[in-house]
C-alpha cells in the first residue's frame, strides 16, 4: 500500500513541477518578447551576436531566444560567441559541446585577458573594470568580424537596479543600464533582452533546463564587491518590503524631468508663468506631503533607515 502511495505522491509531484515549469517558461518567453518590442531590440534581417559567458544569465538569454526565432514575426539570425580568457582551469571544451548540441553557430574567441589583468593588477585589488574593458574592445572587433548587427548581453532586472544605485552611490550621477544603447566606440547597437527578467528567475530556469554552467574564477571569489553589496541591499529591502523592486524598477521608466535638478533636461532658467491653470501640471506640494504647520508637522525617519 505504502508503495502506491508513494507513487502517486510521486506523479503529484511530477506534475506540480512541470507545471510550474511551464509557467515560468512563459513568463520569461512573454517578459522577453515584450522588451524585445518594446524597445524595438530586433528587426528583421538582424544578425545577433549572443554574447556567452557560461553562467546562468547568458545560457538562459541563448536558449529563449532560440526558442523565439522559430515563431518570432521577423526573420533574425543568432549566433553565440564566447571570449576564453585563458582562465588557469577553464573548460574550454564545454561550452562548444553544448552549442553544438543545441545546433546554434557559434565562435570561440581565445585571447589571454587573463595574464594581462593579474599582470596589471595588484593580488587583492577588484579586476572587474580592467576585465570588463579588454573584454568589451574584443567583443566589439569579433561583432564586425561576425557581421553581426546586434550585441546581445545577458544582463537582468536585477543588474538594471544595481547599476542605477552603484551610479548613484558611487559615482554621482543618476544613470542607468539601458536596455538598448550605441556602444561607446560608436559603431554597434548593444541590447538587453533580459532586462524585464528578475534574476531569480533566470536562476530558476538554469536549474530546470540544467545548462552547464562555467563560474567566473577570475573575479567571482571577490565578495566584497560594491556591486555585490548593493545586490545585498536590494535584496534585504525587497524581503522586508515586497514589491520594492517592482516599484523602483518602474520609476526607472517613469522619470519626471520638471522634478530633478538637471539644467540640461529641464529648461529651469527659462521658466515663465503662463497665467493657464492646468489640471496635469506641476504642483509645489504633491498631495501626498504633508504641510503641517511647525508645531504640527512631526518627522518620521522610514522603518528600515
């Protein structure tokens, strides 16, 4: 009896797991798909470049957008390619293994970035900056070599969130990651079809797709990390306030220029009274703040200051 019991509780699970698997499939399908439009990403004819690191975000970037080449409404091209540092035990043969397998072209571009940034820097000190900047000079020579007409990154919500607060922490400005932009050197589009995505999703689908999965050795043992730190924050904020991220994320795309303080977005100078009340214009005092006279008016620092 306990044997057919265990079976069947076994089946419940079986389904129960599919199903969330085919939920979440998609959610991420119908979450990339939608960036995709709405920032107008691919266009027919495209030729993108789906740069593959190995871990989770890059893998999951490739296989949705495999997935949404064969019934996309336009006609684009993919290929995979993947910059081998010379990284002391790095497989380099599995991610070939795996994009053959998975029928998508592909190329291995091999290049020591590796000695140059332990030459560079000093044993202790964050490689990431250095790294990031060879990395990006060569992906950018490989995309013309390919004649590839997009550069795809693997970047997430997430990583969308923690850049706008690292800017904004770190180094004075109020800036993000933006889900299309021209690269610096002026001659390619770079997209971010995954920047709907939250990160905990994209770990959810590399553990059900089971993709082999190759972690950074170079820099992924710095804990301490300013990105990482403010990644920490995120998360503490999200867990004592959910919705948080959702909210935050939003006001990324809902900005106010009239209500900032940058001169060159907003004609500040110019300003003039136009003697035309208007129901939707700007207001000194939003209706939710509070106008309390100085022995009224009381000063609460949030919960989680």
């Amino acid at each position: 009896m306990s044997t057919v019991l265990d079976e069947r509780q076994s089946g419940k699970t079986a389904e129960k797991l599919a199903f969330e698997a085919n939920k979440l499939s998609k959610r991420l399908h119908r979450l990339v798909g939608q960036a995709i439009a709405d920032f107008n990403m691919i266009e027919p004819g495209d030729k993108v470049m789906v740069c593959m690191s190995g871990g989770k975000d890059s893998h999951a970037l490739l296989d949705i957008l495999i997935n949404l080449k064969q019934r996309a409404p336009v006609h684009f091209d993919l290929v995979a390619v993947n910059l081998d540092q010379k990284q002391p035990g790095f497989p380099a043969h599995v991610l070939p293994e795996y994009l053959k397998s998975r029928g998508v072209d592909f190329h291995i571009e091999e290049q020591d970035t590796y000695s140059i940034v332990k030459r560079l820097i000093p044993e202790g000190k964050t490689t990431c900056s250095l790294c990031s900047r060879l990395r990006r000079g060569i992906l950018y020579r490989v995309a013309g070599e390919l004649g590839a007409t997009k550069i795809a990154l693997g970047h997430h919500r997430d990583d969308m969130l923690q850049t706008f607060f690292l800017n904004m922490f770190f180094g004075g400005k109020l800036k993000g990651m933006p889900p299309k932009l021209v690269s610096d050197d002026g001659k390619h589009i770079v997209i971010r079809p995954l920047a709907y995505v939250p990160e905990h999703d994209l770990a959810a689908w590399a553990e059900h797709r089971q993709f082999p999965i190759i972690p950074c050795d170079l820099c992924g043992s710095q804990e301490n990390l300013q990105r990482k730190q403010v990644g920490a924050m995120l998360r503490e904020w999200q867990k004592k306030h959910p919705g948080r991220i959702e909210n935050m994320f939003s006001a990324l795309q809902t900005v106010v220029p009239s209500h900032l303080m940058d001169r060159n977005l907003y004609p500040f100078a110019g300003l003039q009274p136009t003697g035309v009340a208007d129901a939707g214009g700007d207001k000194a005092f939003d209706e939710d703040e509070d106008c309390g006279t100085p022995s009224t008016a009381v000063v609460q620092w949030p919960a989680d200051r």
